[in-house]
C-alpha cells in the first residue's frame, strides 16, 4: 500500500519535527509543573469575586510576602505595586489586611550571603505594601535578620513610615513580644507574632532559638507557652481582639505536626481569638478548636522565588460581628508560580473546576482534625452558627472526657534543654518514653541544627528525656 507520509522527504520531516517539539516541550512543563488548561482557572482582577461581607467586619491574612530574589529585576520593570495586581479587589474587601514580611526592607544593612536562602529587599516596598492595602506586618520569621539587627531597625523604621505597624519581632525581646494594639472600625484588635522553637525537615529538627530575641539582642518572639500566656492575657487587657501569628512547619509540609498543633492550641487556650500560622509555602488545613478558628498553613503570597514546588496558597478572611465576635472564616485559593507565563510574579485567584478541586482537598485535609468545610464555586467557609456553637460545647466535654481517661494527659510544663555551645550541629537521642502525648509519631532520633553556630543557644525539645 502506497502511504503519502512515505513520499515525504527527509527536509519535510525535518520541518514538522522542528515545529512539534516546542509544543511537546510546552504540553510536558504545563502539565508536570503547573495543571492543564491554566488560563482558564486563572481570575483576573475583573473576575475576582469576594464573599459578601453582609456588614460585617473584614480582617484578610496572607502568607509570605518577599520582592526581591529571582523576581528582582521583572519588579524593577513593572513596578513594585505590579504584583498584588489581580488580587487588588479581594484585599480593598477588608477592613484589616495583615501578612508575613519574609525578608528585611533595608539599605544600609548588609545580607549574610553565607546562608543559602536569605533576602533583602528595597524600600520601595514599604510603599508597595501600603498603597496595596496592608496595614500590618509580621516579623516573626526565620528571615528577619537576613540582613543582621540593623536591617530589622530599618524594616521597622520603613514599614512605620510608610503606616504599617510592624509585630513580632524587635531590637531586643521586650518589643518583639509587644503587642500591637489596632483601631478596625468599633473594635480593638491587638496583633502578636511568634516564631516556633523549632522546625521537624525531613526527619531533622532544625532550631530557630538562635533567632529569637533576648534582652539586649534583636530578633523574632519565640513561641514559647509560657511567654504566649503572658503575652496574651495582656493584649487581652487592651483589646477586645487577640490574633496570634505564627510562623510554623517545615518547606512543603501538608499537615502540621501533633507539636505544632500543641503551639496553636495552646494559643487558644491562653486567650487568642484567632490563630494565623504560614511557613511551609503551601496550603495547610484550617480547625475550629474551642470555637476559634485557625488556619494551619497560608503560604505563599507574593513570594519572588522561583520556585515550581509553592502551587497553591490561601487567602484567609474572617467576618466579625461589631461585639468581636467571628461569624465565618473563609479560605480563598491562590496559585503562585511565578514561573507560569500566566502567573509571571502575579498571584492569581483560581476559579472554575481547579478551584473546587483544590478547595475539596483543603476540606478533607481539614476533616482530620474535626472541622467540616463548606465548599463554595471560589471558596471554602468555616461557619460559627448556633449550631456549632452546640458542637463546640460537645467538643469540650468529649475532650475533657478523654484526657481524664489519658494515661499521660498533656500538661503545659517545662521542656528538657540541650545546651547549644559554639557548635554548629550535635546529634541526640530521645526518650519518648515521657513524651507529652502518648500518640506521637516523631521519629526516636534527630539531629538538631542551630541557626548561629557561633553563640550559645538553649535549645528546648518537647517531651522525653534527651541525651548526648
């Protein structure tokens, strides 16, 4: 049989194959590092849709918000205000917007180019921020001296020039664990940041201590129980709001760990309102725990990187009543690519199927820890109606059920210490035979790595006994 392909000459076949294999290459990347159909999934500024507020009084949170490193030279084109371009309509929807500066603003402060991942970014930012509708920022991060404790006096000197209140961290530890007490509409919302002790990376716990603020040393508020019931009992004085941010969990870590669930919890259980958490760059399931609701993992925001791995975050709104009191937490899917043409350093609100995708797998992620989700077209809404204000109450007596039947109940209590001197690295073994809850899953052995090698740092391991 006589085919027509077979006539074809080899200059010919060069010319198809020469045309195919770029489109091969764009079909292989579309669906292995970002999804098929992208565009159409995609919201522009004109498609953004926003949950009615129906009165209500707006507080937004947002991940982590860095301009600079690899989008450095694209934000120098188009602009510092290009980024927050097609989510500008959800953030003017709030009364409050607040997110995690994940980097120094500086200058004249230099950047330890001798950590593999620190930033620094240009004071054009600070106005950036503002004109986008920020009016605070959180400095509790395992970034906030990337460029040593000048650079955090500078950020704090830029951000408050520009009207954005700065919290969580500080020249010394007095003023990173001050709370920052805000005037939104008929309420007072007092804001406090907090950096966890610790981080669980692949298998490995890596210390934050050396990052925390002491007496006379800049740093982040370390989150500590103790200093979290301190703290909160005297924002709880001032305000009638307390928000607790926190900066937890490792690179790309789907679920929080039984720790770090413990830290939110215990958050609560001092006095906090609402409990914000982001670290990990990814989206994390949220929980309604003694009634207040927490978001475990926001993500990413407008985070210059280029990395292909933070795919999809949040945007966390929750509604007060003008007593204070949350009436619905909603969570808004976001995709942050950067390297996606159609993202391009701009995050996106999804829509359409991949946002009811996305949105179904927050819900089962959230059905772990006992908290149903309403799943909308664009988002997804935690209610507080009489009705789970009944569940809420039943939540209190099964709990307190259970930890009467406990054998080792949870108890806040002093951790064990390691002490951290002059070295870099020091491997441990655990105990776990004391551990705080009788059902953790952390692994028996660990390698702790501290953050400044060259100072002596207490480290704190929750529960066991530790030896060298």
């Amino acid at each position: 049989m006589n085919w027509p392909l077979a006539r074809w000459s080899r200059r010919r076949w060069a010319v198809v194959l020469a045309c195919s294999l770029p489109m091969v290459a764009l079909a292989f990347t579309e669906y292995f590092y970002f999804f098929p159909m992208t565009p159409l999934f995609l919201a522009r500024a004109k498609d953004v849709r926003v949950p009615p507020k129906k009165g209500a009084i707006r507080l937004a949170f947002v991940g982590d918000v860095m301009l600079a490193d690899a989008g450095r030279r694209i934000l120098k084109r188009k602009g510092y205000d290009y980024p927050f371009g097609a989510v500008r309509p959800l953030l003017a929807s709030a009364d409050l917007l607040v997110g995690n500066l994940e980097g120094p603003i500086a200058v004249r402060a230099r950047r330890n180019r001798a950590k593999r991942w620190s930033y620094k970014m240009p004071p054009e930012v600070a106005g950036a921020l503002h004109r986008a509708g920020f009016r605070a920022m959180t400095l509790a991060n395992n970034h906030s001296l990337d460029c040593g404790a000048a650079g955090l006096d500078e950020t704090r000197w830029y951000l408050g020039h520009n009207g954005i209140v700065a919290f969580g961290g500080g020249r010394n530890e007095r003023q990173a664990h001050r709370a920052m007490v805000m005037d939104v509409g008929p309420l007072r919302v007092a804001l406090l940041g907090y950096l966890a002790p610790y981080t669980l990376v692949a298998g490995r716990i890596q210390s934050m201590v050396g990052l925390a603020a002491g007496p006379r040393r800049a740093g982040a508020a370390l989150a500590r129980p103790e200093a979290l019931r301190r703290d909160i009992a005297a924002a709880r004085s001032q305000a009638d709001l307390v928000v607790v941010f926190l900066h937890i969990g490792g690179r790309y870590q789907a679920l929080p760990t039984d720790f770090e669930r413990e830290l939110c919890h215990e958050a609560v259980e001092a006095g906090a309102q609402i409990v914000v958490a982001c670290g990990t760059h990814i989206m994390g399931p949220m929980e309604r725990y003694r009634g207040v609701p927490i978001f475990y993992s926001l993500g990413n925001f407008t985070f210059g990187s280029g990395n292909i791995r933070a795919r999809f975050s949040l945007v966390g709104l929750v509604d007060l009543s003008p007593d204070g009191r949350w009436q619905a937490a909603y969570a808004l899917p976001i995709y942050t690519v950067n390297w996606n043409p159609y993202v391009w350093f701009q995050p996106r609100l999804l829509r359409g199927f991949m946002a009811r995708r996305v949105l179904g797998r927050l819900a089962q992620q959230s059905a772990r820890y006992g908290t149903n989700l309403t799943v909308m077209s664009r988002w997804a809404r935690l209610d507080r109606s009489a009705r789970a204000e009944r569940s809420v109450q039943a939540e209190r007596l099964a709990g307190s059920a259970r930890a009467e039947r406990l054998v080792v109940p949870w108890q806040p209590r002093p951790d064990p210490f390691l002490r951290l001197d002059r070295l870099g690295s020091m491997s441990v073994r655990l105990d776990w035979s004391a551990c705080c809850r009788p059902n953790d899953r952390h692994p028996a052995a660990f390698r702790i790595e501290s953050q400044n090698p060259n100072a002596s740092v207490w480290t704190s391991i929750p529960g066991g006994r530790a030896t060298r």
